[in-house]
C-alpha cells in the first residue's frame, strides 16, 4: 500500500465525467479501460494487494522488458496504465467486497475479464452490481464468452487468435499458421470492449441517465468473447464456405482475389509493398514500371481479369522492383499516386517523419526520470481530444485518494491496511 495522498491531474477529452471501474488483469479489460482513460474517464483499477511474499498487482507490471532490471516495472505498464487511478483490494475479504460494491455503486461501467463465474463467486457478479447500480453498464471479457460449452474454460489472446480463425490464414501456404508477434486476440477483444461500452451508454443515456450525475437509465451487460472478436473481422469468408464450399487458405504475402496487392524484394534487399487493385490505379502502376502492354490489356481492365493472370503481374512488377532500390520504388510509387510503402520495424516508425509530423511519439519520463516515448492517443478529435496526463502508477498509489473519495477517513483507510484489505 502507497500511504502518501496522489492528487491527479484534471480530465480531458470527450468521456470526462464518465467513471469506469476496472476489475481485470494483463491485456484485453485493462486496454479497454486504458482506451476510456485516454479520452478523460475517470478509471479506477482495482489489483490485488502484495501478501505473503506475494508482490500483489496486475502481472502486466512483470511482463517483457522491465525498468531498471532486474525486479522493475514493465515498460508496458507505463502506457497500459496510464491516466488510470490504481488501488490495491482483496476481493476476497468480505470489507474489499464492501469497497468494490460502494465504487460499482458511484460507477458508469465496470470493466471486467476475469473467467465466468469468477465474480459471481466473489459476491461480485451482474446481480450483485446492478443491485447498487441499476443503469451500471459492465463489460465482461472473455475468452468464450459468458455462455456456451466452453464459457468456463481458460482462453488468451492466442487461442482466440487460433480459434477465430485468424491464426489458419497467416503464412505461407506450405508451412504451419504463423502467429503475429503481438497480442492481437486481445487487443481486438478491447476494441470490441470500448465500443460496446459507448453503444450501452448510448443507450442508458436515451432511458434516461447521464454521466453528469444524473441517476436514472437501463444498464446491461456487454458481454465480449475473444473468439468471437477475432472472428468478426474474417470478411468473407463465412460466407463463401456456406455458399460455394470455399476455405480460405494461407496465401504468404499475396492477396487472392484482389489483384495486384504484394510484397516485392528490391535491388537493396528490403520489401516493398505495392497495391494496385484499384483499376485505374492499375493503369497508373503499369504505366509507371514500363508496361504500358499491360496499363492498355481489356483482359486486365477489372479485377476478375486480373485475377485470372495474377502470377504474371506479379512478374512484371517483381522484375522491376528488383532492379530498382526501395527509395526509388517509393519515389516512383509516389509520383503515379499507387499505394506503396515499406514494411516497418519499430525503429523504422520512430525515424518516420509522417509518425513525427503527426506527433505520434509522445516523449514522457518514467518515476525515476527516465525519458521514455509512448504512442501518442488515438483517434484525434478537433475540439475535445484525449491525452496522457500520468503514466501506470505504483501499486496502491491511489488508495488513499480513492478511498477518502467513498468518505472514509485516515484511521479507517490505515485499519483497513491492517486487516489486509487494501
């Protein structure tokens, strides 16, 4: 527990006013509730408290790289955590129960991702919160969902990945699905999250209740599965297995159906991306590499046509892209108006200027002083844009804050350190 009072900056953005509860762990709930934040919610993150040679806290604060290493927080936490006010809670003990259920009761949204029934288990679940808070609007994330067969199951963001079928279209056709390095199940999970979340106080608000005090407005559950994130971004392909029988396979680099859209290796080494699918951005593509045979072919006027001699397309493109570097590629690419561009490492972002321009690294210090950059909140908005205003604080830096806030005074909050609770 961090006994020294935080006082916060003010909110900013178009969600101030709104508090959200977070009741979750490492990656899908606490993105979803760092996406609210960004944008000036008031969140509250609720981890366990260090006990018993147990350090306490959300395992993200131990994951990848560490700062200072050894026995740091995560760099990851900095950005994950950000404008979120952290307080340590034994959901166990019956007065941290007491604790979560006032803070549900005062909330807009609690966001939640542990496994089905967990909370139910604590005294936490639907029932409960929504008798303190008829109009809350909670979201629960999981890996299946909170029905089915498997809703019980432990599910990360890669066996969403697996099971929404994502991970069968990645690769190369000859080789086992390949996975992104990044948590994409769960991330695409949160995007789901935050969204639901609006659409429920879009709705609370239309019956009724606002996020400016006002009581009133029906509250539901968003009830949000990572399999099923996943598989909503799978376009077509539902449709083309129920219609003509049609599984969509792992195509490398290439895009079937739309044509051309590769990945070409230039005469320095690096890779290229072209799109030309568009027809009269074919036309531009073919002129710009010296076919104008091609630019001027009726056979490849559309995309059907297209489709049909994809390989030798690819040809002529890879001919000349190979004799070419990439700067020169691109320079040409620019000049016909084709989409085109590198494939970027990290270090390749931060050396960017359209990143720079659009001041999407924003540099900040961490608790020691250390310079540290964060990707700057996404989407911007013209008149009410979000912001960072601190980064992932220390375990329990707020619980003094937050508890004084729920009207309980410096003997109960350290009492209540005592017992364990906090």
């Amino acid at each position: 527990m961090v006994d020294a009072a935080t006082s916060t900056p003010a909110a900013q953005g178009p969600l101030k006013g709104l508090r959200v509860l977070e009741l979750g762990s490492l990656i899908a709930g606490p993105f979803a509730a760092r996406l609210l934040a960004e944008f000036g919610a008031d969140v509250v993150k609720v981890e366990p408290p260090a006990r018993d040679g147990d350090p306490g806290g959300d395992p993200l604060r131990t994951w990848r790289k560490l700062h200072p290493e050894p026995g740091g927080t995560s760099l990851w936490w900095a950005a994950q955590a950000r404008n979120k006010r952290c307080i340590t809670v034994n959901l166990k003990h019956p007065k941290g129960r007491d604790i979560v259920l006032r803070l549900a009761a005062q909330a807009d949204v609690v966001v939640e991702n542990m496994r089905p029934g967990v909370l139910e288990k604590l005294g936490l679940g639907w029932d409960d919160l929504r008798a303190v808070n008829p109009s809350l609007v909670m979201v629960r994330i999981s890996g299946f969902g909170q029905t089915g067969p498997l809703r019980g199951q432990p599910g990360f963001g890669a066996i969403a990945e697996a099971m929404g079928g994502m991970r069968y279209l990645i690769g190369d056709p000859d080789r086992p699905p390949m996975r992104a390095n990044l948590s994409i199940g769960d991330s695409l999970a949160a995007l789901h999250a935050t969204m639901g979340a609006l659409m429920a106080l879009r709705h609370r608000d239309a019956t009724g209740g606002r996020w400016d005090g006002k009581q009133g407005g029906e509250g539901q559950v968003v009830d949000v599965a990572l399999t099923e994130a996943v598989f909503n971004l799978l376009e077509s392909t539902l449709m083309e297995y129920d219609r003509y029988g049609i599984v969509r396979e792992r195509t490398g680099t290439r895009l079937p159906g739309i044509v051309p859209s590769n990945t070409y290796r230039s005469a320095d080494g690096e890779f290229v991306l072209v799109s030309g699918n568009g027809d009269a951005i074919f036309k531009r593509l073919m002129r710009a590499i010296g076919r104008d045979d091609m630019a001027e072919n009726p056979q490849l006027a559309d995309n059907p046509g297209r489709m049909r001699q994809a390989d030798a397309i690819d040809a002529a493109i890879q001919d000349w892209v190979a004799q070419r570097s990439a700067d020169t590629v691109l320079q040409i690419m620019r000049q016909a108006e084709v989409p085109a561009g590198r494939i970027y490492s990290i270090a390749d972002i931060v050396a960017d200027a359209q990143f720079q321009a659009r001041g999407m690294l924003e540099q900040h210090a961490l608790a020691d002083g250390t310079p540290i950059k964060l990707p700057a909140v996404v989407p911007r908005f013209s008149a009410t844009p979000g912001g960072t205003r601190w980064l992932g604080p220390e375990l329990g830096a707020h619980n003094r804050e937050v508890l004084h806030e729920l009207g309980l005074d410096a003997e109960q909050i350290a009492m209540l350190g005592k017992d364990g609770v906090i």
